[in-house]
C-alpha cells in the first residue's frame, strides 16, 4: 500500500474521535506490512492528557509485541505531532514518522519546534509531511468550527 491509503486507514480513526466528540486525530502504525496498532484521542473520554492518538497506538503495539521497541515500524498520524507524541516516537524507536496536517500551535516536528531533528537523539526518525495533508485539515477545521 502507499502512503496515502495507510493515511485514509488513519482518518477513519479520525473520523471515530469525531464521532465521539474528540480532536478528530488518528493514527495507525505498521509493521510488515500489516497494521500492527490503530487509534484515535481519547483525552475526553479518559480524562487523560496524555491520551493522543499516538500514544494510543505506541502502547497498544508495545503490549502487542511483548516490548517497548518499535523499530521498522511506520507511524501514520493524521496531525504533526506536538512534542510529548515527538518524544514517545523517539522513545519507542519507531522508523518513519508520516503526517498529514502540519500544526502551527504545537506541532513538533516542523512548525513549532524540530524535536525530531536528525542527529539530535541517539535514534533518527525518518519523518514525511503533507501526505493528505487537506482531508487531514479538513476534519480539524470541521470539528472546531461546531464547537467555536
């Protein structure tokens, strides 16, 4: 598959948080080929403010593998992540990094601040932006616009 379709496998986790009356953010990681963990927010519903997306997919792939390293993965987020989801990614060893939407409030990556830098860490993150990157958007801006 190519980016794009993992991506539209990520925006229907969107589409959930949205449902749910979450930040509509969703994220998939794959390994093999296969999609090892999939998720969106659930910072409403748990009362948890470190329940994003990726977080949500970083444990329930670590629980799956039986371990905290998730090297030759590639996590597909819907949203630039902002630094803690930046910080796990780097924790967790995972590969490649593809988002859609940048984030020019928090995002970590690109926008804001570059915590995925190369050469910055003892574990290099292969990041690609922009993939979907207008239907990433767009369900953000359809969620705040109901709630403003």
């Amino acid at each position: 598959m190519k980016h794009e379709d993992w991506m539209r496998l990520a925006l229907v986790q969107a589409e959930r948080a949205y449902e749910l009356d979450e930040v509509p953010i969703g994220a998939v990681l794959i390994y093999n080929g296969q999609i090892l963990a999939a998720g969106h927010n659930k910072k409403e519903q748990t009362q948890d403010p470190t329940a994003h997306a990726e977080i949500m997919v970083i444990r329930e792939a670590a629980e799956k593998l039986g371990h905290w390293r998730l090297t030759d993965t590639t996590l597909y987020v819907t949203l630039e992540p902002c630094p803690m989801c930046a910080g796990a990614i780097v924790q967790a060893r995972i590969k490649n990094l593809v988002f859609g939407a940048s984030d020019a409030k928090s995002g970590a990556v690109e926008s804001v601040t570059k915590i995925l830098k190369p050469n910055l860490w003892n574990h290099t993150v292969n990041v690609t932006a922009g993939i979907l990157e207008q239907e990433c958007s767009d369900i953000l801006k359809k969620y705040f616009r109901l709630k403003r």
